[in-house]
C-alpha cells in the first residue's frame, strides 16, 4: 500500500512542479536535479515524501 501510494505521490508531484515550486517544492533537501544529455531530470524525493506524509494524514483526519 505504502508503494503505491509513494509511486501515485510521485506521478503528481511531478505532475504539478511548476506550479508547487512556487511554494518551494522541489527544492527539499532530498529533492535532485540530474544533467544527463542536456537535459534536466528531476526526482522530487523529499517533495513526494512530504506530500504522502501530508495525504495520509488528511485521509486519516477524514476517516
């Protein structure tokens, strides 16, 4: 369940950076920017740990 979640956190994390980093996601410590090839990876791993964290409490708030 945690894996899922986690994956699903990511897809939407990803999904909407542009928007989030106006609130400073994506630039967590955990968070890393890759230049392979000319072009920029991000892996927002500190960003979709902080949002699962913040989804699981709310479910669990609403439960």
């Amino acid at each position: 369940m945690w894996l899922l979640l986690f994956v699903l956190a990511s897809i939407v994390t990803t999904a909407l950076l542009p928007w989030l980093e106006r609130f400073g996601f994506g630039k967590l410590p955990l968070d890393l920017r890759l230049r392979l090839g000319g072009r920029v990876w991000l892996l927002p791993f500190g960003s979709t740990l902080l949002l699962a964290v913040v989804a699981w409490t709310v479910a669990r708030l609403l439960r």
